[in-house]
C-alpha cells in the first residue's frame, strides 16, 4: 500500500472562502524502496 499525505495548509489562518471551488489533483508519484528491506512474496 501507499499512503499520501494530501493535507493542504498551515498556520496561516483561515482560508479565504472566495478561492473556492478549487481543483486538487495528482498526477504522478514517485515510489523509492531500499533493496536490502525488498520482501518478495514467498520470502516471509
């Protein structure tokens, strides 16, 4: 599995509503993985 975290913000105050609706998208993420942690299945 992969988790994102989408949260957006930060202490900068309220949102301003007027900027709204808005249009949040993904279109690639990049996986890296360790090959000394690599687990094939078969191998537990």
């Amino acid at each position: 599995y992969v988790l994102l975290n989408l949260a957006l913000g930060a202490s900068g105050g309220e949102p301003e509503l007027s900027a709204f609706p808005m249009k949040y998208e993904i279109d690639y993420v990049r996986v890296y993985q360790r090959k000394e942690h690599c687990v094939r299945p078969g191998q537990l």
